[in-house]
C-alpha cells in the first residue's frame, strides 16, 4: 500500500533525514516515534505528496508519487488517502455533518447516509447538525477522523492526532481511529510522541536523521 525507499529530505544544506525505507501494508497500523525536530510530520507530509524531498521514492497504492504534478498528486489524494491533523482543521461555518461530507463533495460523490454511518461510527451520531464550536476537543478529533475516512481512502496518514487531548479522550479517539482504519482496511502511518498511542500500533518504527529502524 505505502512504500518508501532511500527518502532523504534537506532544507537547502540542512539534513533532515536520510536513507529512510518503510513499507506499511494495506489494513496495518505503524506508528513512528523520534525525537522533536527530527522530521516526523515532514516525513507524514511528504507521504501525502505535500512536501518535496531530494533523494529516494515513494509510492501509494502502486503509485508512485515524484511522477504527479501538483495537480496529480491532489487528485491522488483526494481519492486514496485521508489525513488527520493534531490541529483538527475543521471549518468553523460548516456544521460537523458538512465537514464530514467534504471529501464526497470534492469527489462528487454525495452520499448523506455514509456520511451518517461514520458519525454513528465515531460516536457522533446524532450530532451532525452542530457547528463545530458546539464541540469538545476529543469530539473534533473524531470529526477529523470521520472525514478521513468517509470517502474510504486506501491510506490513512495521522499527525500527532491525539497531542491536544487529555489522556483518557487521546486514548479513546486513538481506539476509534484504529478501529474505523482496520474495519475499512486502510494502511494507518501515525506520528507522535506518545509512546501509549505508539503502543497501540501493530508496529513502530523509530525515525532518527540516518534512517528508520
């Protein structure tokens, strides 16, 4: 499903990492531990094709992602991968129904009941018509997770997603997280900190500035 070889990212002279190689396949939970600054997130984001990197390949569901112009690469997104950010990035004008719905509408693909079906999922049923200031910061995080999954993606990329959360609501997003990712079959690459969330993972993989192991 993911498949990273030889990655090496710089800023200009500055080394962030090297020689990292992974693979995570289809229905497996990796998570990704390492030291502040060492380039996790940078990692997460250039395995979404959002960020560029000097050295190595990477490829998504067989393909292969230095090949996509910008365009190609949020079209690829838009239909096999789902991101869950620590910050939550749902729109505040649109009620939590709506924001779920985003990535069938950019699809065309609308689909109300699906959009039901995860909020039931995530243990938001019912409160689809609130807007998102009406909600707690481990019910945001189950939003997020509802979009990222809505449009069933083949890869499911999480960023720190429980940081912000206190340990007893980390702990239950993180469950529904990777529920909802192995009941789809979704590869999940999470990044954190937390070696609990880390804990929960079918395997983790340390990443230092040399590589990963």
């Amino acid at each position: 499903m993911l498949e990273v070889q030889g990655l090496a990212k710089r800023y200009g002279e500055v080394g962030v990492f090297r020689d990292v190689s992974l693979a995570v396949a289809a229905g497996e939970f990796v998570a990704i531990v390492g030291e502040s600054g060492v380039g996790k997130s940078t990692l997460l984001n250039c395995m979404a094709g959002l960020d560029d990197w000097q050295e190595g390949s990477i490829r998504v569901d067989g393909q292969e992602l230095a090949a996509l112009d910008d365009d190609g690469r949020a079209l690829l997104r838009r239909a096999r991968l789902g991101f869950v950010f620590q910050a939550f990035h749902v729109l505040p004008h649109l009620d939590v129904a709506q924001n779920v719905a985003l990535p069938l509408l950019l699809l065309q693909r609308p689909d109300p009941a699906r959009v039901e079906t995860m909020l039931e999922a995530v243990g938001l049923g019912g409160l689809g018509a609130r807007l998102p200031q009406q909600l707690s910061g481990g019910q945001l995080q189950r939003v997020a997770i509802a979009r990222a999954l809505v449009h069933g993606p083949k890869l499911l990329l999480a960023d720190e997603p429980t940081g912000n959360l206190d340990p007893g609501t980390a702990s239950r997003v993180l469950q529904v997280l990777r529920d909802q990712a192995r009941a789809t079959g979704a590869a999940l690459v999470l990044v954190t900190h937390s070696e609990a969330a880390a804990g929960q993972a079918d395997r983790v993989l340390h990443l230092r500035s040399d590589g990963i192991a």
